[in-house]
C-alpha cells in the first residue's frame, strides 16, 4: 500500500472511531481520576524513598545518626504508611468498579 493510502486508511479509522466513541460517565470519569491518583501516589513514594535513601547514603548527620534500632524503626514506618495508602486506594477502587 503506498504512503497516501496508507494516510487516507488512518483518517478513515480516526473517523470511525470518533463515531463509535462516547463521553465516560460521572462514575468512570472518577474512576479513571482515582486510578490517576494512585498512580501518581505511587510515583511520588517510591520517589520519596529513594530520595530518603540517597540522603542517607551521602549525609552522615541523617537518620543514620539515630542508631541500629532506631532507624530500622522510621525505615518501617514509612514503608508502612506508603503501603498503607496504597491498600486504602486500591480498596476504594475496587469499590467503584462493582
């Protein structure tokens, strides 16, 4: 097939598709938006902890500084609370779907 058949078989199928396409509902739109909202939770705490472990591992006057058990203590505190929102999140999701 040559180059214009192949642009006029594009357009053709973006046509068809803005025909058969519909507006989401309320309730898919906020799905969608939780969905999004998760995502971006998730990004930004494993960002955060990673942004935590680089300052641990270039700055001695950190959580370090607190001793063995001490920061094993804060290390699990804040993965339990990025799992914690993750849980909450999902839940919530699961409840939208149904």
């Amino acid at each position: 097939m040559r180059l214009l058949g192949r642009i006029f078989e594009f357009f053709t199928n973006v046509r068809w598709i803005y025909q058969v396409a519909k507006r989401p509902t309320r309730s898919e739109y906020g799905l969608a938006a939780r969905l999004t909202l998760l995502l971006s939770i998730a990004a930004g705490g494993y960002s955060f902890v990673f942004q935590i472990v680089g300052t641990l591992i270039n700055s001695p006057m950190t959580v370090l500084a607190l001793g063995y058990p001490r920061n094993v203590v804060v290390f699990l505190a804040i993965f339990l609370v990025l799992i914690g929102l993750f849980l909450y999140i999902v839940i919530s999701l699961r409840k939208g779907i149904r």
